[in-house]
C-alpha cells in the first residue's frame, strides 16, 4: 500500500462558531494533520490537545459511526485537551485488527507521519487509547493484544467483550493464541440500555473470570440505545481515560455488580465487573439508579413538516431521503407506534444532533450538506447521514433517543 505525508499547509484550524455553520466543515472542532494513503479518498485526520506542549496519549478511532461524535464534541475535546490526549480518525480501518491484513503495519505508518507531520515526535510511540462503535468495537480489544505495551487503556463502545463470538461487524473473531493478553490493561465495555442483549454481556464476565489479571469494566449506557453518545457518557468515557492516565496498569480496584433491569445488586463475584476505584463504581451506580423504574417516552421526527415512518424491523428505523442542499428536521414526542404525537412525556425539550455523515447543522433544526466532508472526498465513502433525536427523563420517564438515517439523493 502506498503512503505519502502530505505537506503541513494542509493543516487546518476549525473554530467552535465554524462548526456551528459558518461555512467551513462540520467535521471535528480544532486542529488536523490530513493524512492520505493507497486509494484517493483513504484519509486520516489527528487532533492535538490545545495548550499541551507534548501529547500524552492518541485516542485512536476508526470511522463507523458514533467516533465522529467525540469529534464534533467540545465537552469531549476540552476533556482531551486537559489531559493532553490528541484524537485521530481514521476513514478506514480494521474491524477485527487481523495483522496478516497489513493493519498493524498502516498503523506504524500514520502514527509515524502524525509525529513527522505535526512536529510532534512522541505521538510515533504514544500510548494509545483504541475506540470503536458498533462494527469497529471488536477492534479495540485485539489491538491491545497486538500492543499490550502501547494501550493505555480501552473502549468498546455500545460493542463487545473480549473475545467475543458474537462480533459487532458480523463474522468471525480471531484467536489471540496462547501468548496474548490484556493483563492489567484497563479496558471499558459499554452497552445501551435499549440495545441491550444478554448474550453479549456473559462474554465479558466470563472473560474476567477466566483471567483474573483483566480489568474488564461495564457500563451499561441507562436510558440510551445502540446509536446515540450523550454528553454524560461522554462524561464517562473521559474520566475513565484520565483514571488510567493516572494509573495505567492499576494492581487493584474495586468490583461491582451487572446492571439489572430491576435495580438488584449482584452478590456473586460471576456478575461483577472491575472498576478504577469506588468514585468509577459509584458513578456507575448512580447512572443505573437515573434510570430504574421509570416509564417510557418515544421521540421521532419530521422532514420539512412530514412525519417520518418509523420501520421497528429495521436497523434504523426512522429513514428518509434528502433532496436539496438545506433541510429542516423537527423533533418530536410520539406514541408508542410511532404514528402519532403524545402529551405522555417529560416536560423537556428535545433535540437534533448529528452522529455521523456529510452535514452542517446551521440551527436548532436546520441543516445543510458538507460538500467538503472529509476533504471533498471524490469517491463519496460515506454517503449516509446519521442523526439522533434526544429528549432527556425526569421524576418519571427515562431518557429517550432515536435514530434517523438520511440518504442525499439531489435532484
């Protein structure tokens, strides 16, 4: 595969109000290295931690869909500056890092031209903080039995455990051999409450059980689905990077029970997970306890004033199509079908935001498309747009959240 390190004139500075839609592209607040490799169209992008001399750590992500959201965060990226952790984003990358693909050996090299790029030389041996959703939550596991010297710490996003069988990406996991291990790295699972599957969690528990040495943590993602990243979780995800920033091969910690639906407390070590310490484990407890026993709320949306379907069968199941260059989304509350509004919810306001695609919100509701997504990507890799409607609980209902999938079709 062919690489080149392209010149420093295209690094490019994003303020805050340019992401908000003053013209440039909505693609992640602050400073990149664009990086281009093999095929035109394959980039990656790095974000350095503002008013840090040296970088401390990469947050390392492939694009699936969710990552870009960190991107596009100011609460996130201020978190990152604070600790000197860069951000890089990678267009294309492994789902399962299977190093007979060439993976491990295009990491080296973008991590390599980051540091020639950037003037930056630690970033080529920083530790490292590998971060998938969905599809790309297998990877961050493997990647850290490749390089257990170089992870800091882990996080699988709404993903999967440790050696999982059932894969985010569909197909087989790959076997780590008997000389492999995580062994005192700390690594965080996460699941959304509205996504949540059994089968996917015993695998985790199972895991720590069987090497005792692993920090495995869980979070279960209260009052949220498989698509969304709330600015608490967030919250979360950065605070547990500053823990292993803190203590990057913790000896001890503290344990605590599963999440359960019904709000019970696990006594049997099998149903526990690891935590930092007790200021992570009561965090955790009390995002369960936000959201135990309170009753559903369901949001959708509109198109320029249409309601859109909702398709419970789908993957995502509010779809739409786009037509012109700017257009509206509404959020609102609906019944439990999805086919009308309701007066059953909390007494807040709900809201748009963007998880992924070629898009600029211009306004509370109002949006445009990115023509230079991704530096005017002639080959259009990622064509869809990812948005999520949000409505925060109170006293009495949970949390609520809904994907939308738009696909840009002009006329």
């Amino acid at each position: 595969m062919r690489h080149s390190i392209l010149s420093l004139s295209l690094f490019v500075i994003m303020s805050l109000s340019a992401f908000i839609g003053t013209g440039a592209s909505g693609l992640p607040v602050g400073r990149y290295f664009d990086y281009a490799a093999g095929e035109e169209g394959e980039r990656s992008y790095i974000r350095l931690p503002r008013g840090c001399d040296e970088v401390r750590a990469v947050l390392y992500c492939h694009q699936n869909m969710t990552e870009e959201v960190l991107f596009r965060s100011p609460v996130f990226c201020g978190m990152m500056d604070s600790l000197g952790v860069a951000m890089a984003f990678v267009q294309r990358g492994s789902q399962n890092w299977d190093v007979a693909d060439g993976c491990q050996e295009r990491f080296e090299k973008i991590m390599a031209d980051f540091a020639t790029g950037t003037g930056h030389p630690e970033i080529a041996t920083a530790r490292v903080i590998p971060f998938g959703h969905s599809a790309q939550a297998t990877f961050p596991w493997n990647f850290a039995a490749w390089n257990p010297d170089r992870t800091l710490c882990i996080v699988s996003f709404h993903g999967d455990a440790p050696r999982t069988n059932l894969c985010g990406y569909g197909r087989e996991n790959i076997e780590w051999g008997r000389t492999r291990n995580i062994d005192f790295i700390p690594g965080l699972m996460i699941e959304g409450e509205y996504e949540w599957w059994e089968a996917r969690v015993r695998p985790a528990l199972a895991f720590r059980m069987m090497y005792p040495d692993s920090r495995i943590s869980f979070l279960c993602d209260a009052g949220k689905g498989h698509f969304d990243l709330c600015e608490e979780t967030q919250v979360y995800i950065a605070k547990f990077i500053e823990k292993s920033l803190a203590t990057p091969r913790p000896q001890g910690g503290v344990y605590m029970s599963r999440w359960m639906a019904d709000g019970t407390e696990c006594t049997d070590p099998h149903d526990q997970f690891w935590y930092h310490d007790q200021e992570m484990a009561d965090l955790t407890r009390a995002r369960y306890a936000a959201s135990f026993g309170k009753r559903m709320q369901y949001v959708s949306a509109k198109l320029d004033g249409r309601l859109i379907p909702y398709d419970g069968e789908k993957h995502i199941k509010l779809n739409a199509e786009v037509s012109t260059d700017e257009f509206t989304i509404e959020p609102l509350f609906v019944n439990e079908s999805r086919d009308g509004e309701s007066d059953s919810h909390a007494r807040v306001h709900p809201r748009v935001t963007i998880l992924s695609g070629p898009v600029i919100q211009t306004g509370e509701y109002t949006f445009r498309i990115d023509p230079d997504y991704f530096g005017h990507d002639p080959r259009r890799l990622w064509s869809g747009i990812t948005l999520c409607i949000e409505a925060d609980g109170d006293d009495i209902y949970k949390s609520a959240v809904q994907e939308l999938n738009l696909r840009y079709r002009p006329q």
